[in-house]
C-alpha cells in the first residue's frame, strides 16, 4: 500500500516491490492514480506465494474502508 502526497492510499500488486514504488515515483510507468499525487512512500505491504493469492487479498484490502486500511498498517 502506498501513501500518496495527498494523503489518499494505493493498493496494488506486484513481483518487484522496491522496481514497482520507483516506478510510481519517477516514471511514466507508474499508474494514472499515483503520477498525479507524487511522491509515493511504501507503508504497508505482504507477501503471497503467486499471482493469484496475490489478486484475492489485493480486491479484499480495496474493499476495506480508509480507517480499516489504517487500522491494518498499525
């Protein structure tokens, strides 16, 4: 999960983590969402042993409201 400069949060997936977070800083790959709202800060993340336990828990956390992310990162 990212902390925007606006203070919004991001969640997304990756294979690489510290690559994808470069990306969303510095580069015209990050996402739509976080090109607008740099610098990005890396605040919580979690391992999963493939893409698809990956996927499930990435829609579980984006479905949670923003004090329930919170609550999760403390």
């Amino acid at each position: 999960m990212l902390k925007c400069s606006d203070d919004t949060l991001y969640t997304g997936i990756t294979t690489d983590l510290q690559r994808r977070v470069e990306e969303h800083n510095n580069s015209p790959k990050g996402a739509k969402y976080t090109r607008i709202r740099r610098p990005v800060e890396l605040i919580y993340c979690e391992s999963h042993k493939d893409k698809s336990g990956a996927t499930i828990r990435e829609i579980e956390i984006k479905k949670l409201s923003r004090t329930k992310k919170l609550e999760l990162i403390k």
